[in-house]
C-alpha cells in the first residue's frame, strides 16, 4: 500500500476526511464479540474504515436495518448446481453470498487440468469472490474410472495462483492413514506451500482419525452425528455443518451452534440444485433455518462469515470492522434473514433478490473443446445389461433419507413380469447400472437400488459422482436402455424414459456436469423432470438426481456400485449383486 492511500485511510476513520460511502444509522452484527451494535458504517474505495459515527460524500438512511458481513460457502462444489461459473453467480450473489471456497473435482473427474482451467478461467471476473481448493483425489480410490489422473506433479503448479487455498476434501481417508505415497507427496506439496487440506472421512475416529490429522487434514464435512462431530472438534479439526440438497445435517449438529465449539464451525452446502438456490437461497437458508431452530442469529452469522473466513486465511474478510473488505449485506429482519443489498467492496451489486449488472453467460467452446466432448461411449445395448443369476439371493443398496449413506439389505432373488430379474417395486428395488463413459472400455456395473421408489421406466444421469460415468436406475431394460443413450446423444445431461417414449430431459454439455443457461431455464426443465418423477414413485424423502449421483461414490458407506460393480466401501472391495 503506497503512503498516501494509508494517510487517507487513516484520516478518513478518524473522521478528518469524508467518506465515500457511508450507510448511516444501522445495527451492525459484530461477529468479534456477538453483539449488535448502533453505528455508521464508513467506507472508502472498498475497504470499511470505520464503525461510529460519520459522513460521507454519499450517505444512505438504513433507518435501523442490520448490516451483516457477506456470506462465505467454505465448501462447495459449483458444478453440483449445473450451473457455470455467470448463472452460478447470478444464483447466490442476491442471496447475500459474496464469497464460495469451490473444488473443482467433478469438472476435473471428467476432464482432467482443463476442467480446472475452465473452472478459473470463467469465475476470474465474477462479482463473486471464487477461491478454489484443488481436487486431492482424481479418480477418489483406486476402485473407480474416471476421466483423468491427477497427481501431484499436475496439481503443484497451481499453488501459484492466488485463489487456490490448498488441497480439496482428502477423500481417500483410507489411502491417507495407511501412508500411500502419492497421497503423501499431495500433502507435502501443499504444505509447503503454505495452504489448507480439508477432510472428507465419515466415521473415522479413534487412532485413525489421530493418523488423519496428523497428516495435516484440517477441517470434515461429513458429520452427520454429533458424537462424530465432537470427537472431531477434540482433534483439532474445523466442522463444516452442511445443509445441501442430498445431505441435511444441521439439525444433527445443532449442539455446536454454541460456545465454544462454534467458532471452529462453519456453514456449508457442498451440493445444491438450482431450484433450492433460487428459491430457498444460499448460506442465508442454512442460517434462517438455523434461527428457526433456536440458535442466536449473530453466532449463525459468525460461522457463515468469520469462521470460514479464518480458516482459509482470508485476511479481512468476514466481518464488519475498520480495515476489512466492505463486502456487506443489508437485512430489515434478522429473524427472517431475508437479503435487500448486497455489497462488494463497497459497490451495490444486488438489490431485492436480483443482480444489478450480471455477467454474460456465453462460454467459450472453442478454447474449450475439451470440457465440450467428455463423453467417448459406444451406444448402450440391451445386452449390457444382462446381469447372470449365480445364486438365490440379492444384494441392495438402500437409499438413507436427507443422508449420502447407504445400507446393504439382502433379499431372495425375485422376477416379476414386466420388470427386469431382481426388480420389486412393491419392495422399492429397482435396477442399477453404471456405464464407463471417458474411454470406452466398455466396463459396466450391475446391482440394484431400494427405497429409490420409481414404480416404472427409467433414469438416466451423467452426473455420478466422483467419477461421472453414465449411471441409470430402472424397472426395466428397454427404458434403461433409452434414457442412457438419450444422456449420451446429448453429450451428457439426465433424462428421464416411460414406455419406450423420453419423458424429460436436461442436456447437460459442459463436462456432462453443467449447462450454459441461466439458473432459471435449467431450474425449469429439472422441475419438469422431477415432477414427472414424482408422478411415477419417487420418494419423497429422496432427491431424484442428486442422491442418485451420490450412489456410484466409492468412499461413503456402505455400498456404493461403479463401473467395476458393488462396492464394500469400508472393505474397499467388490461384493456381488447376486449370490
């Protein structure tokens, strides 16, 4: 900072030098001390300088309203929203979200360091701050295929950029405690170069979680019981709290909204839909409901703010005080918390729920012809998906309502006419496959799915995480069939099939993750898709596509099916559909 910028500063907190902008008359929520304080806020090329008593070349009358600091996602995953980088914005930034910390790994999964390129290269002038924690497990394990490998030596270049914090969620908590090298250099690198490593580890505890943190994993965000939680926090780890569109977990976790544990809690989403952006909102439903749960609306502001804000580094940001960024949010009712501005850096962004000057959603597609064709799959054939009776019973991977977990439950093997051997609707069992789409290697897995509750037909989705192989769901091969080449011949995307006929479909051609529409146009046709869903058995306790995509992920117990088969997660081995 040159001398007479700081002179000006200076003079300006002190009140010598008017303000450029001051929004007069306003309870701050003090993130410092949880407190509400009766103030002016003063500000001067983005930055606050003072919380008193001022004037300012331009003054606004909050008449009493509540300034709160911006809203900070420490754990996201855009791509999750299908959404770019533009429409994302357009999503969260009215919503009072001035700042995501992202990991890129579902982009990356498919199309290696050019779909960490492009994930900078469209969020870099964004209103919206984007930092990024780099994908620490492409593929997650060893048992699973996906569309790149990235290991440590294409991952260290990128600790040079100024907006990747560290290393993403370290997924393969297993590889970790039992000191796999490659995981290690990963750690190392990011070590050295000073950043962040998050955590990823379900149930991990006693010696193993010590291995873990000693490590250097710093922060989970797969809590969903407060003893885990607790065990974690005594650690050292930071808790992210998520309340996603999949996975719910704050009201499990309501115990840390309090001292002292909630200043090592933060407030996350993960995954999120867009329709639940639009509508619910952002870190802003995840504090209203937690207000509504009876926590204290200035500690739920601090761990959507400061928290965050602390843990990865993020010098004067998160609170409302002299010297921080003046990313700022404006609420009538802190009860409600609902959103009337939203400020950067001292600029009005975002008004009533709508961005004032949003950026062009045009991409690219030429620069990134990779990100554009991910999908390299022969067409489906029935014959794929003939799955051989060896024996009398079956094994199910049982869908746990608002939960990533699965439970295994084992039924005699049925066949009933008109749905393919295995299926019970009455029982909630429907038919899984898992087609290899990034090298055509043909690889298909084979199981069946409970409590997922289609009565008929079939869906099909490119969005399986980690990895994002073709995943289908159905109750029989022909619509099976069909919704799977209808997700390919759009180059990726979900669909839904009923009697040899498409329903719905949702073209999805970035990476078979996201769409270059708007959050509106998208949110449409997947409402259209999940009302039609909804229409033929979906649970109501299940998302139809979001908890699908979690069902391939190697990492979560208990079962889990990819392109090699059922998956034992806590074994790291393949179990047969039927035996």
């Amino acid at each position: 900072m040159k001398m007479e910028t700081l002179k000006q500063q200076i003079l300006t907190a002190k009140g010598d030098v008017r303000a450029e902008l001051v929004l007069k008359n306003a309870r701050v929520i003090n993130v410092f001390t949880n407190e509400i304080e009766q103030a002016d806020v003063a500000i001067r090329q983005g930055i606050i300088l003072g919380v008193g008593h001022y004037t300012g070349e331009t003054e606004l009358d909050l008449q009493g309203k509540y300034v709160c600091p911006g809203l900070v996602d420490g754990h996201i995953h855009i791509e999750s929203s299908m959404l770019c980088g533009p429409a994302f914005e357009q999503a969260v930034l009215p919503h009072g979200t001035t700042a995501v910390v992202t990991d890129p790994h579902e982009i990356s999964n498919v199309a290696g360091t050019a779909g960490l390129d492009f994930m900078l290269e469209t969020t870099k002038d964004l209103a919206l701050s984007v930092c990024f924690m780099l994908p620490s497990c492409v593929p997650a394990t060893g048992l699973d295929e996906s569309g790149a490998v990235l290991e440590a030596e294409r991952l260290r270049p990128y600790y040079q950029q100024p907006r990747v914090l560290g290393l993403a969620e370290l997924m393969n908590s297993y590889g970790t405690v039992c000191a796999d090298e490659k995981i290690l250099q990963k750690i190392c690198d990011c070590t050295a170069a000073g950043k962040k490593i998050d955590g990823h580890a379900p149930f991990l505890s006693g010696e193993e979680l010590n291995a873990y943190v000693v490590a250097g994993v710093q922060s989970d965000h797969e809590c969903s019981d407060i003893h885990e939680a607790m065990e974690k926090l005594r650690r050292g780890q930071y808790i992210m709290v998520r309340e996603g569109t999949a996975a719910q977990n704050m009201e499990s976790l309501l115990p840390l909204f309090r001292e002292p544990y909630c200043s090592r809690c933060m407030l996350v989403t993960d995954d999120k839909h867009p329709g639940d952006l639009l509508q619910g909102g952002h870190i802003d439903y995840i504090i209203r409901k937690a207000i509504a749960a009876g926590v204290d609306p200035v500690v739920a502001v601090r761990m959507g703010t400061l928290v965050p804000c602390q843990y990865f580094g993020l010098a004067h940001s998160g609170a409302v005080a002299p010297g921080y960024t003046a990313d700022l949010i404006v609420l009538s009712d802190l009860e409600q918390f609902t959103v009337e501005q939203v400020y950067k850096k001292g600029k009005l962004v975002a008004q009533q729920g709508k961005m004032l000057h949003p950026a062009a959603l045009t991409v690219d597609k030429a620069r990134f012809a990779r990100v554009f064709d991910s999908f390299n799959m022969d067409e489906i054939t029935p014959e794929q998906l003939q799955l051989k009776q060896t024996g009398t019973r079956q094994r199910v991977i049982c869908l746990t309502p608002h939960a990533l977990l699965t439970t295994e439950k084992i039924v005699p093997f049925c066949q009933h006419p008109g749905t393919a051997p295995g299926v019970d609707v009455a029982q909630k069992i429907v038919k899984l496959a898992v087609f290899e789409r990034h090298h055509r290697s043909g690889h298909v897995g084979l199981g069946f799915l409970g409590n997922y509750g289609l009565q008929c037909g079939a869906v099909a989705s490119s969005i399986a995480h980690d990895s994002h192989n073709l995943i289908v769901a159905g109750t029989n091969d022909a619509d099976m069939v069909l919704a799977g080449n209808t997700v390919r011949k759009n180059k990726g995307g979900l669909a839904f099939a009923l009697n040899g006929q498409v329903v719905g479909e949702l073209p999805l051609p970035v990476a078979g993750l996201m769409s270059t529409e708007s959050a509106e146009a998208v949110e449409e046709k997947l409402q259209a898709l999940k009302a039609a869903l909804k229409a033929h058995g979906i649970s109501e306790d299940i998302d139809a596509f979001m908890t699908l995509a979690f069902v391939s992920l190697p990492v979560i117990p208990k079962l889990r099916l990819n392109t090699y088969g059922i998956v034992d997660v806590e074994a790291q081995q393949i179990v047969p559909a039927v035996f």
